[in-house]
C-alpha cells in the first residue's frame, strides 16, 4: 500500500481516491487477501 500511496500521490492531488478506490476492490474481489486468493484459485497445494 505504501508503494501504492507514492506513485499514485506522484500522478494526482487526489491520490486518497486512489487508494480508496483499491482497497474497495481489494475487499470486493479478494475478500481473503491476496495471497489468500492466490492460494484458493490457482496455489491449491499451499497451505
């Protein structure tokens, strides 16, 4: 997340939209996390 705060304060003013708007979709599409939803859909064997 931090890189995520520098590049995108780096482009706009409006960069708390940005990240905001991630993390909605982070919470949306991997509701586990991202390794938790890499772990479901295609890493079965990790446990």
């Amino acid at each position: 997340m931090f890189y995520l705060v520098d590049f995108a304060s780096s482009l706009t003013s409006a960069y708390l939209m940005v990240v905001g708007a991630a993390l909605v979709v982070l919470v949306l599409f991997a509701p586990k996390g991202i390794l938790g939803t890499i772990r479901e859909r295609w890493l079965k064997w990790l446990p």
